[in-house]
C-alpha cells in the first residue's frame, strides 16, 4: 500500500468534533478511520495489522473515556512507531505530557480546519521509519 493510501486515523471522543475532522480531512481527499475511545481506537489498529500499512497518521485527542490518549501513546510506542500521532486538547499541561510520552506533534483545541490540514500536510504522506 502507498504511503498516500494510507488512511488518517481520527481519535476524538466528541461526536460533533469528530465528525467535522472525518468530513474536512474527506474533503480534502484523505481516507479516514475514526474511534471515539481509547479501546476502540485499539480495535481499529487490531484490524489493519500491521499498523503502518494502512495507517499513514493519528489525529489523537488526549481525553478520551477508558484510556488517554497519552496511555494510548506509552501503549502502543512499538506499533506506532512509525505513525505520526498529533495529539490534540485544549489543555496545554496535556499537550507538553503527550510530547514527553511521544507524540510527533501536538495542536491546541480548539483549531479551524485550515490548521488542523496544515498539521496533516505538515506530516503526510509519513515516510515508514521515520514518524519520530
């Protein structure tokens, strides 16, 4: 699978919210996944093995039910490490505990969705081995 086949995958628990990314980044001619937790964004990753064949990026929102985002990256470090994760939150405490966990970068909420395609252009199509 080619690098710009791969899909964006949208982890954001606000169903207004994520909605919104998943038809921006469609629009913008992205393939999408999309979890609204933490368990099922575990799911999903499960079902495309290996990750970085069908994942290309990670949009990550760091409060999300059942596990963080910042769990979800501690986590997940060897099967992700070639995904570029984006973590997402207003809260810029959480953003600095995402960089430190390992996130490749961060976007403050709230953002348009000029910034957040800024972000994944900034980061797409990922180059395999060389996320973080």
């Amino acid at each position: 699978m080619s690098p710009e086949s791969r899909a964006v995958l949208v982890v954001e628990d606000d169903a207004d919210l994520r909605t919104w990314m998943v038809r921006v980044l469609r629009r913008a001619g992205h393939a999408v996944l999309e979890a609204p937790d933490g368990w099922q964004t575990l799911h999903v990753i499960e079902r495309h093995e290996p990750p970085d064949a069908h994942i290309g990026l990670i949009l990550l929102d760091l409060m999300l039910p059942f596990l963080s985002g910042v769990e979800l990256i501690r986590g997940l470090a060897d099967e992700l490490h070639s995904i570029p994760v984006v973590a997402l939150s207003g809260s810029l405490k959480k953003l600095d505990l995402a960089t430190a966990a390992g996130a490749t970068d961060v976007l403050a909420k709230p953002f348009t969705a000029a910034e957040m395609l800024g972000m994944v252009a900034r980061h797409w199509p990922p180059q395999r081995g060389e996320a973080r």
